[in-house]
C-alpha cells in the first residue's frame, strides 16, 4: 500500500462514511512546499456532509488523527497536512527495493495489450533520424507498459510495399549489379532509385513499366516475388545491425506487404457500410462531417495507398491481439493521416478506436536545420552510434584508463548517451544533436545518470555491502535520497499515461542528483556502526537508477 492509500485508509477511519476510501485518496494532494507536510488532504467536499465550514472540519480531523506513521498532523486552512515519520518511512521503503529488486515499481500483471508500432523504416531506403526516434520512443514505451503489468506487442510496420518497389525493379533489371547490392544494398538501391527518377524525367514510359511491375508483384508473380524478398531481406540486415547496437527487437515485422491479401476484406466492410464514394475516379471515404479532407482508400488505377494498409493492420491488429491499447509512434508530419485513420475505424463501428493514439514527436536538428540521414552520406545513423561509442571510448580512457569491460561499456555509454539524449527532453520537442555535449560525464546526460550509478556500486565493492537494512535515522540528505525512490511508481504511472518517457529520464536525473547530493555530505564509508545501513540505501540507489535506465532502453554498467 503506498503513503497515499494509507494515508486515505487513515482519514476514512475518522471521516466514516462521507467519502469513500477511494474518493479521498482521489483527493489527496503533495504540497508544493516541503514545509506544508508530504500529503495534504482538503476538506472542500466535506462541507455539505458535514454542515460545517471546511475550515472547521479540517481542524477536527487533525486532532482525531493519531498514527505512528505520521510524525505531526496539522490543520492549515482547509487543509489536513500529514508529514510521514521519516524513520519509519525510510526504513519500509529501502527495505522494499531490497526486497523487490528490479521489480520494485512493477504492476500486477493486467492481462490486457497493447500493441505498438514503431520504427517502421521504409525499405531500399536510409534508416532516417525519424525513424531513430520513433524506434527509441517506442521501445521506452514498450518497457514502460511492460512494467505497467501489459502484454506488449511491438511492430516493425516496415515500409515495404507500395509502386515505388516496381520502379525500383525496372532500375535494377535496366542498371542494377547485383555484387553492388550485396556490397551495399540500401547505397546501391537507392542510387538506382534516384536514377530512376532522373530517367523517368525524359522516359516518362519508364513510370508505365514501374507500375506495371508493382501490380505483378500485388499478383504473385515469381520473378517480381524474388525481386522483392530479396530487396527486403538485403535492408533488413542493415537495420538489423542497427537495432542490434540500440539494443531493440521486434515481435512481428509485418510490414505493409503483409496486408496485400487483407486490405479488399475492409474496402467489403466500407462498402457494406456505404462508406466508400468516388471522387475523380477514386473511392475516398468522405470525412467532411469530421473537418478533414477525404481519406483516400483506391486510386483511379485501382491500386490501394498506404492509409489502406493502416486500415488493414489495425483490424488485423485488432482481431489477432484484442488489443486495449494501440500506440502509433510516428512523427508529427503524419498527424492527419492518423487523425483520418481513426476517423474512418470510428466510422466502421470499430470497438477500441479511444485506446488507440498516435504519440508524435519532433524533429533531430543539426545547426538548426532538420537533420538528414538522406543527404551526402548514406547510413550515417550507423557511423552516429559508432561516431558516440568512439567518444565514450576516450572519455572512459581518460577516466579509467584500466578498466577490465572497457569495450562493452563504451558501448553501453556511447549508445545510451544517444538514447538518454532523445528521451529527455518531452518527446513533441526537437532535439538539437550535439555529440560531444550528450556524452559529458556532468550535466543532464545519460553518462551522468550511469556515471553515478557506477560511482554507487564502487562503494558497495569497497564498503563490502552485507545485505544489511537500512536503519539510519533520517538525515535531510537521505530523506532527499528516499522520498526520490517513493516517487518511483507514481512517477512509471504518470509516463505510461502520457505516453511520455521523458518523466523517467527527468526522474533519473532527480534521483542521481539526491544521490550525488547524499554522498557529498554523509560519509558512506566512515567505518562505524551505520555504515553497513548507508550502504542498504545505496544499495536500493542503484536498483533503481538501473531499473529506470532500462525502462528507457539505456544500459546501466557497474563499472566505468
Ligand atoms: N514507413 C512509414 C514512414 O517511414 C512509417 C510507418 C508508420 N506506421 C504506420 N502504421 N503507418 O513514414
């Protein structure tokens, strides 16, 4: 039970039956100042029950409240304020973290989904800095709702179906060398795509010949089927390279082509609901009525678009997973596609249409532009992580020139050093990408948060840590430190609601920080009769700093 249940169980007692236990806890708030208690109850909605001034009734439940829990009860206009015994507190809350280990802040399993589909790159073509964001949000998310007690399934909705991969097939048959796609597909690919286009310029036939291309692949034909998977499976391995130095995995990459065979079963479903109008030859639904512009399901020459696919995902999504929740982490630029996609599923009558969201984010600039992984060079992403374990790798050097994991940890540094940097700021910003400022050891940065996680679990090895409790009385600098790890699931809570990763790695920061401050001013290794209980709360320091970088899909190495 957290202080706020308690605290509500407390004032139930003595209000009887006004409001229920749960509607209290509803009301109970954290003071702003520190001096006005830890919880703060206000008597507002007690007044009509009560026929009295909330003033008065607040002064009344004060002085019938007598618990251990609480050092001092206090009326303060209409408010009753509580301050927790810090001793007692302490104790129960560094004893849990002890106890539960990583799993200190989890929820019972709720036995609900929630389906995410991130990352999503679209293949032949460069993993953008987009894409990057859109795979490190998602996978936060994914630990979030995990820890939040849900069934996760992540897909890669891959961008791999659409005319575009029959133009690539003309380019190939007409210019390709297949030693240059294995040596380098998605550079080699996507030169032949950008020829195809400068030829099309003059050749306007060669668009005719790539759509016609497209629609064998629709039918099944073997040579353009081999084409295809060949192309797909070539791209894959480049971003697998990638996910693999993030750290990601996916639990099904149906990507758009997967829905080829599904999309006619929800053109049906429109047309049963006589949904589907043409417009200039097209079939749209009409959103007129909702402020949008018509959603666009078959062009003229029959082909189906993307948001045709989406539509076949969801119900597929919906029927295969049941999901509760679904989470589109997909940059802002799409906005309206969302916002037309669920428009339409609400049109069909589809059950779950308010437990699915698009979660947007901002841009990566460089310079102040919009960073580009298209321009110049090609799959830069990979030489970005590769360019940051080489930095973390002389910062480690510097600082520990003999370190036994050396080559793991540059990577754990220089790779969390990118994600932390992604995630800290609220995810609708942009961010500005600035290599050396996200890998310093100070400030508000991943290696920080790790450095001090690092520096926790040194004086654990030194102070040779027993597994003792803590039983320290409550200084400031540990209560500071404490009432850090409390916050720990309200805090889970409020990121998995909002969606928002960023309220962690806020967190982290807070909680290195106390910690930072807790060792500057309490000797932890003094050898005295305290010192096994300080390390207790280091100890649950490092639990936690751990457990919250992974949530953000950053690693926490023991040592650096
Ligand atoms: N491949 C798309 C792109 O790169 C993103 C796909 C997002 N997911 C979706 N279900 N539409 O823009």
């Amino acid at each position: 039970m957290s202080y706020k249940q308690q605290y509500a169980k407390v004032l139930h007692d003595v209000i009887g039956d006004a409001l229920s236990q749960e509607e209290i806890e509803q009301l109970i708030e954290q003071p702003k100042h520190e001096d006005h208690g830890d919880l703060a109850f206000p008597c507002f909605q007690l007044a009509k029950a009560f026929r009295k001034a909330p003033m008065m009734i607040a002064t009344e439940l004060a002085e019938k409240i007598d618990n251990p829990l609480f050092s001092n009860v206090q009326a303060a206009g209409p408010y009753v304020n509580v301050f927790l015994n810090r001793e007692i507190v302490s104790r129960e809350i560094v004893k849990r973290v002890l106890e539960e280990k990583q799993a200190y802040g989890s929820s019972e399993p709720t036995g609900k989904t929630i389906v995410t589909d991130f990352s999503s790159p679209n293949i032949a073509k460069p993993f953008s800095m987009g894409h990057l964001r859109s795979t490190v949000i998602g996978n936060a998310l994914n630990q979030i709702s995990r820890k939040k007690g849900y069934d996760v399934v992540g897909i890669n909705h891959l961008g791999d179906w659409g005319t575009q991969f029959g133009k690539l097939m003309v380019a190939y048959n007409m210019w390709g060398k297949e030693e240059d796609v294995r040596a380098e597909p998605i550079k080699e690919l996507l030169k032949l795509y950008v020829r195809f286009h400068e030829e099309a310029e003059d050749n306007p036939a060669l668009e005719d010949e790539g759509r016609a291309w497209f629609k064998k692949l629709e039918q099944g034909d073997e040579q353009a089927t081999a084409l295809w998977t060949w192309f797909r499976e070539v791209s894959l391995v480049e971003f697998n390279r990638v996910y693999q130095m993030l750290g990601v995995s996916f639990d099904s990459l149906n990507g758009e082509a997967f829905y080829n065979d599904k999309m006619q079963h929800v053109i049906d479903l429109l047309e049963e609901k006589e949904l589907l109008v043409e417009s200039e030859g097209a079939m749209v639904v009409d959103l007129e009525a909702e402020g949008m512009p018509p959603a666009l399901i078959k062009k003229k020459d029959g082909a189906t678009l993307y948001a045709t696919r989406d539509l076949a995902a969801a119900v597929y999504r919906l029927e295969t997973y049941g999901f509760e929740q679904a989470f589109y982490v997909v940059g802002g630029e799409q906005a309206l596609h969302f916002k037309q996609l669920f428009a339409v599923l609400k049109k069909l009558g589809f059950e779950n249409v308010d437990g699915m969201h698009h979660v947007p984010f901002g841009l990566i600039m460089k310079d102040g532009k919009k960073m580009s992984t298209r321009k110049g060079r090609i799959v830069l992403l990979e030489e970005v992580l590769q360019d940051a374990i080489n930095v973390a790798k002389q910062n480690i050097a510097e600082k520990n020139p003999n370190l036994a994991n050396a080559e793991q940890t540059a990577r754990e540094v220089g790779v969390g050093a990118v994600i932390f940097h992604d995630l800290k700021n609220e995810r609708m910003n942009n961010i500005e990408f600035d290599l050396e400022q996200m890998l310093k050891f100070e400030g508000e940065t991943g290696p920080y948060v790790q450095y001090t996680n690092a520096r926790a679990n040194s004086l654990l090895r030194k102070g040779e840590y027993d597994g003792s409790a803590f039983v320290g009385s409550a200084d400031d600098y540990s209560w500071g430190v404490v009432s850090m790890l409390n916050q720990f699931s309200t805090v889970i809570d409020r990121a998995f609601t909002r969606r928002e990763p960023s309220i962690i790695s806020r967190y982290v920061l807070d909680l290195a920080q106390s910690f930072n401050k807790y060792y500057g001013q309490v000797r932890v290794l003094e050898e005295d009769a305290e010192k096994q209980s300080r390390l207790a709360l280091v100890k649950s320091v490092t639990i936690v700093l751990t457990e919250g970088l992974r949530l953000l899909g950053v690693g926490a190495p023991e040592e650096m």
